[in-house]
C-alpha cells in the first residue's frame, strides 16, 4: 500500500527514482512497467489542496522480515489540513486492492515468512476442473457452510478450523481445486510443502498462525512429514523436514491456528498415520481418482461444444474410450493433455485415443500426428 501511495503524488522538484516491475502474460512475453517514486530524501507533495513534506530515510543497512531494505516515510503538514491523512491512506488502499481486485494471490514460504509468489493471478473458474460427478460442489457447500457457522462453533467452545485431505494418484486435479474453490469463493492460497528445505515444526506453526485474511492454507505431499523418519530418541522422531508431531500440533495443538481452513493433498495416503486424518485434524477426507465416464463427458463438451453441437463425435469418443479400457484407469490430466493437443479438432481427438492408452503409466510422451 505504501508504494501505491507514493506513486499516487506528483513530486516536486526534487530527485525521482524509477521504479521497474516486470509483468508476463499468459503467452509469455514480458512486458516491463517504469514509473517515477521519490527517492530518498526530502520531498513537497501536494494532494488535493495540501502540501505535504515527505521525507524518505533508508535505515543504514537494516532489512526487515521479508528481507526488503527498511525505511521509514515521514508524512507532514499543516495543522488545517491535518485530516487529510486519513482521505490519503483510504485512496491507497483502494489503488492496492485494485492491482489484486478480481484475482487469487498465492502465497509461499520465502524468508521465513509469506511472500507472495509473482502477480496475483486471475481466477480460475471453478467448473475448469472436473471432479467425480458432484464431488466439487459438495467440497464448496461444506466449506460455504463452515464460513456462515463460525458464531455456532464459538458458542459451543470448539475450535474454528476445516480440514479437508484430498487424495489420489497424480493428475487427479487436487492442487487444481483447490485453486479453483480459491477463485469460487474469493479466497487466496497460502501454498507450502512440508519437504521444503529449511521447514521446522516452529517455523511450520508460526505460518500457520500467520496466514493472510481470506486464506486457503495448502499442505502438498503430506506424506513427507513421515519419510524417512528415524529414531532420534525414546520420546521422538526426527525426519528431513518437519517432524510428525510437529505437523499435529500445528494442525490441531493447543497453540495451533483458529479461523483457518486447510487443504492437505497426497498420492499416498496409506502413508499417512491414523492421528493425523482423525476428525479435528482432517474433517473430510476424498479420493480424486482417475477419469470416470462422466468426467470424460464433461471434458469433452468443455472442449468441443461448438465443434461437436450433436454430440456425434462425443459419443464416437466414449465407444473408443471404452474400447480400449480406459474408463476410470486413466487421470483427467492425461484426457486434457489429449483435447489440448487436438485443440479445435475433435475428430483428430477421436483417432488419437489409443495414445491414451500410455497415460497408465507414470509418465506420458506427447503424443505425435501421422
């Protein structure tokens, strides 16, 4: 906000700084914005009929929590105009909700603390990942609902948390979602991966009790709390990242968050222990599993609505598929790199399905035209 507010005046005659941001867009190309800020020093700004007296200091050497150089901005004027301030600030702000109005912001671990990751990206539409016939629309009642009962929760002393695990092999569409449910229910993401270098179990519970208004907090790969666990004594374990205790305790101990909903997402949930996905810890636990013949329906129409208004080749598609026995043995993300390979082209779509067929293994080539 504060470098909204500076860009907002027109300074006087004083020395400027260029400030440049570099922004991509969605096809790559980078495009690189300039724009003049005070630079350290003293400055005369004027602001509907005040002057106002800035004064910049960068404090020697210092950083702050996120490792930016620390400074301070001397804001002065005359007593006549001294509420001002307040028409300034509330014009900052509005300019800094603008830049991330309408988007999802995601946040990462960075400096021992949240750090957004890039530019606040656009919404993804919620119907853009197709789950198991009704499963996504239950996953965002059930959350809608918890967000309108946080006084029935309060009143009966339980603890204001969700819990949701999602599950399945990979290519299901569970970080997806919940990128999707992010932009549905106008919330951002807080995005971490307990196999991240440097992640201890205090680090761990102080981000967790330092998430960002309106936050999903995303746990990838749980699973990884627990490998590679070793004997460190009689009364615990150590691990390469944080350790199984750890990751209780910041989900449900006693100094864990409140007012938190919490995504955890696994390819292996037999790895997972029985204490962690205990009701209090995870509160509804779902299997993304591989394309049904619903989600393949659904996907096509997505993609070939306009080519394929019949629903002829839809239906030529679906004789194929099963054919070849891919019904729930394929992931949705190999049907889509498929539809986005023959992208306008439904018929070539059709011929190519037996390359599908290399989607039951780990990895997929892209598959080539004849």
């Amino acid at each position: 906000m504060v470098e909204a507010l500076i860009r907002r005046f027109t300074p006087g005659l004083h020395h400027l700084q260029i400030k440049t941001a570099s922004q991509k867009t969605p096809g790559g190309a980078s495009h690189t914005h300039f724009s003049l800020v005070p630079g350290h020093g003293k400055h005369i700004l004027r602001f509907k009929n005040a002057f106002i007296a800035v004064d910049r200091q960068r404090e020697g050497k210092s950083f702050d929590a996120q490792g930016q150089p620390f400074e301070t901005i001397k804001l002065t004027t005359l007593y006549a105009h001294r509420h001002i301030f307040e028409d300034m600030f509330s014009e900052a702000h509005s300019l800094s909700m603008q830049s991330i109005e309408g988007k999802t912001m995601v946040y990462t671990l960075r400096n021992m603390t949240w750090m957004p990751l890039g530019d606040a990206k656009r919404k993804r539409p919620f119907d853009s990942v197709v789950l198991e016939e009704g499963m996504a629309e239950m996953i965002r009642d059930d959350v809608r609902e918890f967000l309108n009962a946080r006084t029935w929760y309060l009143d009966r002393g339980i603890p204001y948390r969700r819990g949701y695990l999602l599950h399945g092999p990979p290519g299901t569409g569970k970080t997806s979602f919940v990128q999707a449910l992010a932009g549905e229910l106008d919330f951002n993401i807080a995005m971490l991966s307990l196999s991240q270098r440097g992640l201890t179990d205090d680090l761990l519970n102080q981000l967790m009790l330092n998430l960002p208004p309106r936050t999903f907090v995303l746990l990838e790969d749980a699973d990884a709390a627990f490998n590679n666990r070793r004997q460190r004594d009689e009364d615990g374990f150590s691990g390469a990242t944080v350790t199984f205790s750890g990751l209780l305790n910041a989900l449900d101990g006693v100094a864990s968050a409140e007012e938190r909903i919490a995504f955890m997402t696994t390819n292996h949930i037999e790895r997972l222990d029985d204490a962690l996905i205990r009701p209090g810890r995870v509160d509804m636990t779902l299997r993304l599993g591989e394309a049904t013949l619903w989600q393949m329906e659904q996907m096509w129409d997505r993609f070939y609505a306009h080519q394929d208004p019949d629903g002829s080749k839809r239906t030529l598609f679906i004789e194929r598929v099963e054919q070849y026995g891919l019904v729930n043995s394929v992931s949705t993300a190999a049907l889509q790199g498929l539809f986005l390979y023959n992208k306008d082209d439904p018929d070539g779509a059709v011929n190519m399905v037996g390359q599908l067929l290399m989607a039951k293994t780990p990895t997929m080539e892209v598959p080539k035209k004849n």
